[in-house]
C-alpha cells in the first residue's frame, strides 16, 4: 500500500482539472465568436456601403435626368420667337402668358415667368391665378444674377405651403448677343419626387444650407439638420421659416470600424444607418443615402450564432470525450489501488504462511525427534537388557568356574555393544545439521544407513526390507544426511501404508541411468491415493497429529532433492504398491568413468 506520499506512482496518468479548461475554452469561444460577428459586420456594410453608392448614383441621375428636359425647356424657350418678340415689345403681356401656360402645361413644369433686363416680371404663365405677380422685381435673386453673366441661373425655394419649386433660369439674347431678359422655368418638386417615394432606401438632397430639399421621404422634405441653428437658415435660406422642420434626431455611433447614424426610432428613419454621401454639381446639393445597416447586423449575428453553435457542438463532443477518458482513468485509478491492496494482503498472507511452514516444519522434525528418540530408545533398551542379562551370566558362569561359557556371554555383550554403536552412529548422522555442505556422496552407504535406521522398526511390524546396490559404489554430490532422512522418510510412510496389511516388503533398489543415480522405494502396500497431490505441502491421509501425518513429509523430501539439482517422483505401479523414484546426477568424474 502506499501511505506515504510519492512512495508509489500511479500507472494512471492524471486528466487535467476540468473548471479552468472549460473557463479558457469558453473565453476562446467567446472571442472567436466576437471576431466572426466583428468580421461578419465589416464585411456586411462594405456591401451596405457598396448598395449605398449605388443609389446615390441612381437617384443622382434619375433626378439629374428628370430636370434635364427643363433645362432645355429654358434654352428652347431663350430663343423662342414669341418671347423675343415681347422682349422687343413687340407682342403683348397676355398673349405670351398664355403661351407659356400652354408650355407649362404641355412640359408639365410648374410655371414659366418672361423678365425683363432688370428682372422684372413681364409675363408668366401663372397670370390667371396670381396677377399681382406681374410687375414683380426678381433681379436679385441667384439663378437671375447667374443667367446674365451668360451661365444657366439656378435656384430652389419653398412657398408658404410647402410646395417646393426647383428654377432654370436663361437669358434671351438680343440681336447685338446681349441679355435683353430672361426666361425661368419652375419645377415643381413634389411631382418629381412622385415617381420614386417606393424606393426601399431612405435618399435625400441637401442644400447648401443644410436643408433637405428634395427626398424620397415627403416627410423629410424641408427639415433640417439639428446641428445648424434653425435661425441661421431662416436668415440666410429662401424657405419660409413656418416651413421647415427639423431632421430627425440621431446620435453617432461605431459598427464595424464606421460610424452609423443612431435615430431614436420610429418615423421613416431605420433605427441605425449607415450613410452614404455624394455631391451632385448640377443641382448643387449632397446626396445622402441613410442604408439600413438590420440586415447587415442580423447576417453578421447569424454568422456568430452558428460559429457559436459549431463551436459548442465541438465542445460538448470534447467534453463527452473527456468525460469517457476521465471515467476509463478513474476506473484504471481505482483497479490499480485495488491490486496495490490486492498485492500488499497476498504479500502478507504469504509472509504468513510461510512463517506457518517454517513452525511446521519445525513441529514435523520435533515430532520425528520425538518418535525417533522413543524408538532409539526401545533399541537401545533392548540390547541393554541383553547386555545386563548376559553380565549377570557370566558373573554367575565364573563364579561356578564355567569360564569358557561366561567367554560366550561376554562375546554376546561386545555384539550387542557394537548395535548400540551402530544406532547412535546413525543417531548422531541424522541430527547433524541440515545445511551441511555438498559433498561427494557415496548413495550405496547412505542407503544402507537408512535402511538401519528403520530395520527396529521394520522387525518390530514384520516388515521385509531388501536393498539391492550394484557392484560398483555410485556417488553424487549431495548432503548425506539430507539424503539419509529423504531415504529413511520414504521407508517410514512405506511402513505407515502398509500397517494392517498381509504382505509388508520394501524394496530399496539404486542403479546408474544416463548419467543419473536412480533411487527407487517400492513397497507392496495400497498405493497413493492421489500420486498428482503426494508432494503438495500438508497434504496427508493421516489423522493429523504430533505422532501421525503433518503432511510435510513428501514435500520436504521434495525440496531436498531439488536442493541436490534431481528429482523426485511417485507412481503406482500396475502390479500394485508404491514406487518412489530418486534421481541425482551422476558426478562429472564418475560420468567420464563410465
Ligand atoms: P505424512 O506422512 O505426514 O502424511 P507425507 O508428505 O510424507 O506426509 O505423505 C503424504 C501422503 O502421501 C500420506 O499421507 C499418504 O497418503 C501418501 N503416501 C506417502 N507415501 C505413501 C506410500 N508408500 N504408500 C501410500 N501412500 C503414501
């Protein structure tokens, strides 16, 4: 586990934090949105600008185009004959008066005035309706002043009413190419305007003096700027004052890097407008086209919300995507605690168990102590009993003088002194320690040690141990003690199986085989009950005990046989019994004698 911090890395790698990406994402959205509706709007009111120009020119040369024929209405008349006849005096004020009716009527102009050198009203096609006008001193004003430096006169003005009349102005040359009077030829505004009020875009003319004289508006006509002081037009400007209003109020603002005309709203203005302006020469005014910039505005909006729409769909399949990632790094997070406590509970149950083999172990070589020392015991008890028994003869043989026979006593106490020897020989060699060193073993003598080591107790259980050697000793290396309780263990759990049983044989057999010493253990008992399971530690058919199976027994041997580099092996064999199969490698210098 790990409980210090860094003791262990995650094989997880970590997902950045979720709060500040979503936050710099979103900022990055809004300004990409913020660009594309900037970029959207700018390029909406180039077009705008574009369209604007466009009407300017249109409504510049369809007005231009519609005074033309005036203009030359005034030239034509210049040198009519009826008006220089009357500039002679040679015709009368009422019969060229009605002239210029029929003139006015037939060119649809307003009126038609006839003046003399001075400027002074000689006859004009209104005489039916306005007399007075006869008479009437119009030498100062703009367009005459002009006709008689040989230019065309023009001048604007408005009447009481309203009604706005557009003038040309000519002079009538006399026979020496000097002005002998003038003819002026008024047009009605409001009838030219008549034509083209359907026009979508709001177009204006204004003056010089910033009135809006003619318009596609009949609601703009004659108001004017807000800027200019309304008594400063009505001093200077030939409108009567009770005739003018004001432009509607507008305020400037910035779109798209240009400045649009902000009106409050209402009337015949568009709420924001982009404004296109031209000087027109002919009528001497600016023409204005106030360009609607809604549609512009609602494109560029349209633009941003479907980026804004791609960017968010964008969005939410990274964050889905980072959602998944982040779900698979979690459960990966959580496995990988998981096995680190996994691993951790393993490495301690096994640290455990080994601990409980060892103490078996231990149990298992206390209890074969115990078991040994119990018969070590009953054998040297035995030859100790015979031995006092003979001593007691041959005390009593000699004091009845027989001293040849006590002679026989006394050889019988030195064989069973020599046993005794022998046991505690073996005794000695199996309590010696198990981590002796390899050494060359002979196998002959090792097993003829077990075999003595068991031979009490075969006896004693009407047991038949053969052993079978070849002629020639055969050595490995190995421990001979180790090998010695490996041998004698095989031999204790052939006796253990065959308790009960009516034929008791063990059959100790060693032979050399491809450069192996080959052990083998059979006895005529039941065989294994499970041959795949005999070397599996703990696992015994014995009623577990300190005197009966631990288990531990085979497996021991096992892992002392592997310590030698061989093997160790079991079967039942077919014609019945158990056969346990010892294999050491043969020494090298015996391999190479071979
Ligand atoms: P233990 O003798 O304490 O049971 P072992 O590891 O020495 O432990 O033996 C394991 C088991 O193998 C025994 O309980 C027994 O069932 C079986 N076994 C061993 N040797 C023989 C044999 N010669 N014949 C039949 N079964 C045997």
């Amino acid at each position: 586990m790990c409980t210090a911090p860094n003791a262990c890395e995650s094989p997880v790698p970590h997902l950045p934090r979720l709060t500040p990406v979503l936050l710099i994402s979103a900022l990055l959205a809004a300004l990409i949105v913020t660009g594309v509706y900037q970029m959207g709007l700018r390029a909406g009111l180039d077009r705008l600008e574009r369209s604007g120009e466009i009407a300017v020119q249109q409504a510049g040369d369809r007005i231009t185009a519609q005074l033309e024929s005036y203009k030359e209405l005034a030239n034509f008349l210049a040198r009519h004959p009826r008006v220089m006849s009357q500039l002679d005096g040679r015709s009368d004020m009422v019969g060229v008066s009605e002239f210029l009716l029929r003139s006015t009527l037939i060119a649809g102009a307003r009126s038609i005035t006839v003046l003399d050198e001075g400027g002074r009203v000689l006859a004009s096609s209104t005489l039916e309706d306005d007399p007075g006008f006869i008479g009437r001193a119009l030498g100062q004003r703009d367009d005459v002043v002009a006709a008689r430096t040989g230019r065309l006169g023009v001048y604007h003005s408005a009447e009481r009413d309203g009604a706005r009349g557009y003038y040309f102005t000519r002079s009538v040359l006399g026979p020496d190419s000097r002005p002998i009077g003038f003819v002026t030829v008024k047009v009605n505004v409001d009838q030219l305007e008549y034509e083209w009020r359907i026009d979508e875009n709001v177009v204006t003319f204004f003056d010089a003096y910033g009135v809006a004289f003619v318009s596609n508006r009949l609601e703009l006509a004659l108001s004017f700027d807000p800027d200019l002081k309304r008594q400063e037009i009505v001093g200077s400007a030939p409108y009567p004052p009770e005739s003018l209003t004001p432009f509607p109020e507008h305020l400037f603002e910035r779109a798209g890097g240009r400045t649009i005309w902000a009106f409050d709203g209402g009337g015949v203005m568009p709420e924001r407008a982009l404004v296109v302006s031209r000087t027109l020469p002919l009528v001497e005014m600016t023409t204005r086209a106030f360009m609607d910039i809604a549609p512009a505005v609602g494109e560029a909006r349209l633009q941003a919300l479907l980026t804004a729409a791609l960017l968010a769909a964008f969005g939410l399949g990274l964050l889905a995507f980072w959602q998944s990632r982040q779900r698979i790094a979690d459960q990966l997070r959580i496995e990988a605690e998981a096995n680190a406590v996994l691993e951790a509970r393993v490495a301690r149950r096994n640290a455990q168990l080994q601990q409980v083999q060892d103490d078996l172990v231990q149990a298992s070589k206390l209890t074969a102590l115990g078991h040994m020392s119990a018969e070590i015991s009953h054998e040297l008890n035995q030859p100790l009993s015979a031995i006092q028994n003979y001593a007691e003869n041959a005390k009593k043989l000699i004091a009845r003088d027989r001293a040849p026979d006590a002679k026989d006593n006394l050889s019988l106490i030195s064989e069973q002194t020599e046993r005794m020897g022998r046991i505690i020989t073996n005794l000695r060699g199996f309590a010696r320690k198990e981590t002796e060193p390899l050494e060359d073993v002979d196998v002959g003598e090792v097993l003829r040690a077990s075999l003595g080591l068991a031979d009490q107790r075969a006896r004693a259980e009407d047991v038949t141990l053969s052993l079978s050697l070849p002629d020639a000793p055969v050595f490995v290396e190995a421990g001979a003690v180790r090998l010695q309780q490996v041998v004698v263990n095989l031999l204790s759990n052939a006796m253990d199986a065959m308790e009960g049983q009516e034929r008791r044989e063990i059959t100790v057999s060693l032979a050399q085989q491809t450069g192996q010493a080959v052990i083998t253990v059979e006895d005529t008992g039941p065989g294994l009950a499970d041959p795949t399971r005999a070397f599996e530690p703990f696992y015994t058919t014995k009623d577990v005990g300190a005197s009966n199976g631990l288990g531990l027994g085979l497996s021991i041997s096992y892992g002392i046989v592997g310590s030698f580099g061989g093997t160790l092996a079991v079967e039942n064999p077919e014609n019945g019994g158990a056969r346990f199969t010892i294999a050491l490698p043969l020494l090298d210098r015996q391999e190479a004698a071979e």
